[in-house]
C-alpha cells in the first residue's frame, strides 16, 4: 500500500472557528503530521460557545472543552500544543514550531500577525521556504473592509448569497449552516496542495491570502455576469430553477418530511404525469412544455402536493428515479446515519475514543470524495486541551523539564483552559418544545451501536 | 515572473456541466494548461443562460465565458471510433482528466479509468459527480435541488412549518468544482509523494452534506435533529430589513451585548431577557421585534460603517450589482477584464484567492467552439492537414 498524500508534511494549525480547522482536520485523513495551536486563554470558541454543536448524551461533563461535537469533527487525528501568543515566550515557541513544519495556517483578523511579527515576511526569515494559509473575512491589504471582524453568518449577506436565497416573494434569507466557512476550507486545501508540489519542484514556499467574502463571491459568478453584461440583480425563486419545470420540495409521509424533484425534459414531465396517476395532464396544452409547465407551476405543485403527502419519501425518490426523474429525499441529520448510499461510500466514519476520554464511539462525516489508490480514513479521535503539550516542547523543540516546568507556571502553556465558559444546556424535551430541535431520539445509541 | 503553481501540469477537460468546468478552471487559473474538449455541437454550458446582452449565441453563454477561462479549446466526438482513439492519444501527454459523465459513461466506450491508467500509468482522474461513482443511487439522477435535500442543508434551510428551502444558485454544483480541484492538487502533490496515480471519486451530494457539521453530529452525540429557523423569534442572525436593505448581525469577534445594543441605538435590549443566547433563543419574539423597529430607523451602509469601528460582526445583503461595484475586491483585482473574440472586451469575477510567489494570471479568454483544434491534431498529435480535415468530415472532432 503506498503511503497516504500528505504523509511527512507538519502542519501548524493556528486557527480557530469552522474553516480552516475544518482543513486541517482534512489535511489529517489525508496523512499530514497537524498540529493544533490554541492560546491557554483563547480555547477554540468551538469548545464553549453556540459553536460547540452537542455535547455526548447532552451533558457537558468534568472538561466540557474537550467534548464538544463541532470541536471533536474538526480535530480529529490532530495533536494539540496550547501556547500563550500574546506573550514573547509563547511567540518565540510558536517561531521554534515553524522551523521544523511545513505549512502554517492562521485566521487572525490580518493586525494581528502582524503585530506580533508572526506574518508572512518574518515567518519566511526564520523558514524560507515555509507555506502559510491566511484566512480572513475580507482578505489581507490595504482594501477598505480589509480590517473589519467577519464571520460566515454575516458574510452570507455580504457575497450575495442571501439576495438569492428565499421563499419566493419573500425577503432575503440564510442557508441553515456557516455555508461560507466551508468554501475557504476547500480553497486551504487547493492552495495547500499547489504550494506543496510547487516547492517540491522549486524549493519556494508562498503565502496564500484567502478571503472567504472573495470565495463567497466567486460562488455567485454566474449572478454577477447577468448583472455586469445585462444589468439584472439576482431574484429570489425559492425552490424552482431557471429553466426546469415543476421543481420544488413537497410534503411527504409523516411529520416534517419532504421530497424534492426536478423535471426538466417533456419526456420527465410525461413520465412524472403516469407516477402522478395523473395521465390526462400529460394531454393537457397548459403543462405541454416547460414555457406552458413554468407559468402554470402553482397548479402543478397542488398537483404534486396531493399525490406526495400520501407517500413515504424514500419510496418516492425510487419511483421517480426509476422512471428517469431526478428526485430525493430531504435528509436529516439524523437519516444519514440510514441512508444506504452513504453506507456503501463509507461518508461516516466510526472513531473509537480512548476509554479516559468517556465519548466511546462517535461517528463523524469523513469526506465527499475516494480516492483509488490511497483509501482515507479519519487517523484519531481529536485531542484532549493542550494533549501534547510536554511531548511537542520536549521532544520536537528539545526543552529541558526546568524550563518546560516554568512555562506551565507562567500560563504560556496550559492543558486546561484558563476561559471559556460553556453555554448551559436546556434540556431535550424544551428544545423539541421550543422549536430549537426537531425531535429527540433517546434510543440513537442502541441504533448506532455506539459503545 | 514565476510561472503559476501548477506549472506544467496538464489537463484535459471533458466535462460539460459547472461543476467539472469550474474544477478545471481552479486548475487553469493557478497555471495548469488545460485544454477542454466538447462534443462538435458543443458542450452543454454554451446552452445555459444567462447570455451577455441576452444574445442566446453558443459564444455568448456566460457560463462558459467565465467557466472555461484560462482554457484552450478543441472538438472531439467521444461516441466515434475514431474520436476514442483521439482522447486515447491525448491522455497519455497529460496528467489530470476531469469528467463529469454518467458513472459507467466513460467504461462503456472504453475510456474507464483502468484503461486510460494503462496508457499513462500516472493519471489522475478526477470524476465528479452527484452520488459518486459506486453504490445503490449511484445511476440516479442528480440535480442541485436533489443534491441540497440530499446533503441534509434543506432540513435545517427556510422556517418551520414551511417547506426546506434551497440555496439560490447554483452552489452544489460549485461545491462539486472546488473539492474536485482541492481533491486533484492534494493528489498531485501525493504523487511527489509516491502515491502514483488515482481516480478521484467526487461526489456532489456528499459536498453538500460535508457542510453540515452541527447537523451530522448532533445525532450520535445526543440523539437530536437539527430543524429550521422558527417561524418567529428567530430574526436575530438572518436577514432583517433596515430602512434602505437588509442587515445581519451577530454576537462574537470583538464586540460585547452593549456595543451590538448600541449599534441599534435601543437600551431595552441590555435587559436582562436578552443576556445570553440561551436567553435570546426564549425570549426572541420581543427581541426581533425591538430590533426591526429600531433597524426601520437606519440605513444599511451607516450600520456597517459603525459597526466596523465597534468590531461587530456586522453584514448586509448586497445584491449583485453591489458587489460587482464593490472597492474591496476592487482593492484585490478580484475583477480581470478579458477581451473574448467574439463577446469582446468584458469584466468577469476571476481571483479565488490571492499567492504571494505565484500570483493568479489572466492567460486566454474561454476558447471558442474548436478554437485549438489544429494546434492540438495537427501541430501537437501530429495529424497531416488533410488528415485533420478528414477528422472534421467524420465528425470525430
């Protein structure tokens, strides 16, 4: 078996939130040595924050920095080193850990690095041929937003995605996740790769300024050259397309359950009208082509809504795919877990924690592609705060105990947070109640098979 | 000048939707030489609206006019005999194949990835598709709304009691284009680390369901599933309309409660009913409706302004003329204008991110219908000029 992409690459994870962590938990399934830098006083904000996600069986334990669900996909198969960066002696152990790594990520607002000469151009004097990921929410420079604090949710508004996004008629809306924070975390990892083979070929490291406002707008490209090239300004159309027609999602079988389906050709729309039970539509000079199907698309969707809110999703999608239709299931969270097709693709991944760690098996989200020749897999469970702390210092920077002992003293390095409060938890039945969750399932374990 | 990162690599691309041409473009734009092939009547992006100046022309589709820049471009009939042994030729003087056929498309007329890794053993090929290469769905068929419903983003977009709503756009697809071309540099880099060559199996809904973080886990840490925003109480952190536009807000980077009160110039809201988020979430009802009433008052540019200084995470909703104005990508050559031969000059969203070494650079305009083709048959592969002609009238390119 040949060794995995990224085997021998170090990897100096200085980042925080969603994205960037996100590549270097990817960086980690691929075969990278990555390491996780957090402040002792600046733990991760997914560890204590409305960013944590869940905590296992909804209790958030002795070291509820350590539990977090969010925290725990991110990390996984990393070390964690925790240094106080607003102290010399943490920046001058964060230089000592650049020397001997190959990539260095951090999503500071851009004075930041700066301030503490962490930047790219001292970094490239202590390692020349170093690679650093920057990402930020306006990007690096001079330009006029360049400083301003930024995060996923309000970018959202800001790369236009919003403007396109809503019920149709009604006002600009927000996808349920940081959509955003992902699209830098895929542009990481391209960036990452070229760098990587670049200075195999050349001996150069660069710099890679990432913004994810600037990622967010590259989304919208076709938007913006209708409106560069014909002056129009984006609509919002809800759940129906362009140039097909019916489209949308419908009500299926049980409590808050849907399909969704897409007919583009004539050909679907007669075969969707025989699945309808509904022939005499296919006749129908209304619905006879998609101009004829796009205005009548209310009358359809009433159609549609009869014939699906009868039916169970699944049972729908194999019909109308059987017939040539695009169609799917709106899958929950929870119906992943079930679905057959990520089964057969391995998508989740079973990661064992070590019994001290009291999280026994969880299961992750791996990645959205397989690669042939070298299979992936999630390497480890994410680590405990400041987990490598002695060993890294010791080991890798060469620290005599004394010196290592006197860090520990003086907060430079921690192994428990020394902020941070985790939100308290309102318990399960009152989020059903309150429409925070969308049902509560006590039995996931047994259904799971989770130790 | 250096040349761009992935100097020296190079690509065909066969494929005719977003997600494979926006792939192959991440790898043009960052220096690849990448040659798309379509079928003679050209690929299916040439038929996709929007059309610059409404000009339903195959040249002035701007999806392909953004999406297959920095390309160069030839025909090639992949369903003749002749057009098989062309691509066959092809491959073995490249080292990534980008395609977006139907899984089991390519096999059926011999090209699979097993056959054209016999011909050039290092090959990476990169397949992107909606369920991925193998497994039960793996013939459906896919669609961006199939692939947001299936990737779980629906259940927890749009409100409850109303039904999960889809991004706008065409997202998925992009998302399938950008981890195709992360997945391809990662794999390219491997090969200097001894991997050798791979197929790269992308699949799109998979993309979209790698974004579910809080989603996916909540299930098998605590037994939970993830809904959509309440119908009401839950404005707070989604759009909201201020007098000239709508506005988003949110707590966190270096502001406090106070600070995000005072931007919306309302005391009511430090009691002690909006303290923390917890209390928010219960208490969301007279909180939007305190924040609407006060955002009624204020205009969107003078929030982000304030906002900025007090280091609020502060957006607003711009739309897509705003953004195709704005001074910040303005500031980061965001913009490139290229000079297309048949569109002409015309300013079109290029830089994904910005190299310090090996900066983004404006190579060609997207090719037109067989632009390349006698510098690819005849001056690369060799064909004589009645040869190439021959090649026409037998429609195999």
């Amino acid at each position: 078996m040949p060794q995995l992409p990224m085997e021998g690459i170090r990897v100096l994870d200085s980042t925080y939130v969603f994205a960037l962590p996100y590549t270097g938990a990817l960086l980690s399934d691929f075969g990278a040595e990555v390491i996780k830098i957090e402040g002792p006083a600046h733990p991760d904000t997914t560890r204590n924050s409305g960013l944590a996600g869940s905590y296992p069986e909804h209790d958030l334990g002795d070291d509820p920095w350590n539990r977090p669900s969010t925290y725990n996909l991110l990390h996984r198969g990393k070390q964690s080193l925790t240094l106080d960066m607003t102290d010399p002696r943490g920046r001058d152990l964060f230089r000592d850990m650049v020397r001997v790594s190959d990539v260095v990520m951090e999503n500071f607002t851009p004075r930041v690095m700066r301030a503490w000469e962490l930047d790219y151009p001292n970094l490239r004097k202590i390692k020349p041929d170093i690679i650093m990921i920057s990402n930020t929410g306006f990007g690096h420079g001079g330009g006029p937003y360049s400083n301003n604090p930024a995060q996923a949710t309000t970018l959202e508004g800001m790369h236009g995605h919003c403007w396109v996004t809503g019920y149709d008629g009604d006002g600009p809306n927000r996808v349920g996740a940081s959509f955003v924070d992902f699209l830098s975390t895929w542009t990481a990892l391209f960036a990452i790769g070229s760098a990587l083979r670049y200075r195999s070929r050349t001996g150069q490291g660069q710099w890679a300024d990432i913004a994810m406002y600037q990622a967010g707008v590259m989304f919208m490209s076709d938007y913006l050259m209708d409106a560069i090239s014909n002056g129009r300004d984006g609509e919002r159309i809800g759940n129906r397309h362009p140039y097909r027609a019916p489209q949308g999602c419908y009500p299926a079988q049980g409590d808050n359950e849907w399909i969704a389906l897409s007919v583009g050709t004539d050909e679907q729309w007669q075969s969707l009208c025989k699945v309808l039970g509904r022939e005499d539509l296919a006749q129908n000079a209304r619905y006879a082509d998609l101009l004829s199907r796009q205005r009548n698309h209310d009358e359809l969707d009433k159609v549609i809504e009869t014939w699906s809110a009868e039916r169970d999703k699944y049972d729908m999608m194999h019909q109308l795919q059987g017939v040539g239709i695009p169609a799917g299931p709106v899958l929950t969270g929870k119906d992943v877990h079930f679905d057959p097709q990520y089964k057969s693709r391995g998508f989740l991944e079973r990661v064992e924690y070590p019994e001290e760690r009291g999280l026994g098996s969880r299961i992750f989200m791996g990645r959205p592609y397989k690669f042939s020749n070298t299979p992936l897999r999630i390497r480890g469970p994410a680590p405990t705060f400041g987990q490598d702390n002695e060993r890294l210092l010791k080991e890798l920077l060469g620290i005599k105990d004394d010196v290592y002992q006197g860090l520990v003293q003086d907060s430079i390095t921690a192994e428990i947070p020394l902020a941070g409060n985790p939100v308290p938890r309102i318990p399960q039945e009152r989020m059903v109640e309150l429409g925070l969750m969308a049902a509560w399932d006590p039995e996931y374990r047994e259904r799971l098979g989770l130790s | 000048m250096p040349p761009g990162v992935l100097g020296g690599v190079k690509v065909l691309d066969l494929s005719e939707d977003i997600a494979g041409s926006f792939c192959a473009r991440l790898l043009a734009d960052y220096g690849a030489d990448v040659l798309k092939l379509e079928p003679p009547g050209g690929a299916a992006l040439r038929r996709m609206g929007p059309f610059h100046q409404d000009d339903p022309h195959p040249e002035k589709s701007l999806f392909n006019l953004v999406l297959n820049l920095n390309k160069k471009g030839a025909t090639i009939n992949l369903e003749t005999t002749t057009g098989q042994a062309l691509l066959k030729e092809l491959v073995q003087r490249v080292d990534v194949v980008v395609e977006t056929f139907h899984p089991g498309h390519l096999e059926s007329l011999g090209l699979g990835y097993d056959a054209l890794q016999e011909l050039n053993p290092s090959l990476v090929m990169t397949s992107i598709t909606p369920f991925g290469q193998e497994g039960p769905y793996s013939q459906y068929l896919g669609e961006e709304i199939v692939s947001y419903a299936m990737g779980m983003i629906m259940s927890i977009s749009g409100s409850q009691g109303r039904a999960p709503l889809k991004h706008g756009g065409f997202q998925a697809q992009y998302e399938g284009g950008l981890n195709g071309a992360a997945a391809t540099a990662i794999c390219l880099f491997g090969m200097e680390n001894g991997c050798g060559g791979q197929h790269i199996d992308v699949a799109i809904n998979d993309c979209v369901a790698s974004t579910m973080m809080a989603t996916q886990t909540m299930y098998p840490f605590m037994g939970g599933t993830q809904h959509r925003r309440r119908a009401t109480g839950q404005d707070f952190t989604y759009p909201m309309p201020c007098a000239d536009g709508w506005v988003i807000v949110q707590t966190g980077g270096g502001a406090s409660w106070e600070d995000i009160v005072n931007l919306f110039q309302e005391p009511e809201l430090l009691d002690s009913r909006f303290s923390n988020t917890d209390e928010r979430a219960l208490n969301g009802v007279e909180m939007d409706k305190i924040m609407v009433d006060a955002l009624s008052r204020l205009n969107k540019w003078d929030l982000f302004a304030k906002a900025a200084e007090a280091r609020i995470l502060f957006g607003l909703v711009q739309t897509p003329k705003e953004i195709a104005e704005c001074p910040q990508l303005e500031s980061r050559e965001f913009y490139r204008e290229v000079d297309h031969p048949v569109i002409g000059k015309i300013k079109v969203p290029a830089v994904l991110f910005n190299f310090s070494l090996c900066p983004y650079e404006l190579r060609h305009p997207a090719p037109t219908l067989g632009q390349h083709n006698q510098e690819i048959y005849v001056d690369g592969l060799g064909y004589s000029q009645e040869d190439f002609c021959r090649l026409r009238q037998l429609n195999a390119i």
